[in-house]
C-alpha cells in the first residue's frame, strides 16, 4: 500500500516536471533573472507565458503576412492597370517617310 502510495506520488511529480538540457549560459541566466523578478521564481508560469506569446505572435505574423501578400497583388494589379490606360491599343500603320495610318486615317 505504501509502496503504491510512492509510485503515485512519483507518478504525478513526473507530470508537471520537465528537464530542459544545453540552454546556454545566458539565455539561463536571463530566464532564471526574469522570473524571480516577474514571476517570483515560477519557472512553470514564466515558460506558460512565454508559450502563449509565441502562439499569439505567430498567429499576428500569419495574418500580417496574408495581409501583405494581398496589398502585393492589389498594387500590382494596379500597376497593371494604370499601365494599360497609359498605352492604349491603337492600329497605327508607320511608313518609310514618316507618315502614319491610325485607324484608317492619315496623318
């Protein structure tokens, strides 16, 4: 009965537990400052934090990106059409000296 007692015990401080390796010295030394400082030593709401601004930052940076591509292609749609109102189709026929036939009169 003890013994099962212990195994649970172990069971569930493994749960909330996480091991992290090969964080460089400052990057630890920052963390570790900032939550003593913010979250009085919370390493577990500092790192939940943390995970939830990422979430929220990459979602405002995928809708910051298909907002860009969309202003992209709206200025170059209308790139393109401000180029086709400059140079209106025309039939012009130009001859060797010089005159020119545009629709069918001369000029």
């Amino acid at each position: 009965m003890v013994n099962e007692n212990i195994k649970e015990i172990v069971f569930k401080d493994r749960e909330t537990r996480l091991n992290i390796s090969r964080v460089p010295k400052k990057t630890r030394e920052e963390f570790t400052k900032f939550a003593e400082e913010e979250f009085e030593g919370d390493y577990g709401m500092l790192l939940k934090e943390l995970w939830e601004k990422y979430k929220d930052y990459s979602m405002i940076q995928q809708t910051f990106d298909v907002k860009l591509n969309y202003i992209i292609q709206l200025l170059e749609n209308e790139k393109g059409t401000a180029s086709q109102e400059r140079k209106p189709e025309k039939n012009i026929i130009k001859f060797l000296d010089g005159r020119k036939v545009e629709k069918g009169v001369k000029k």
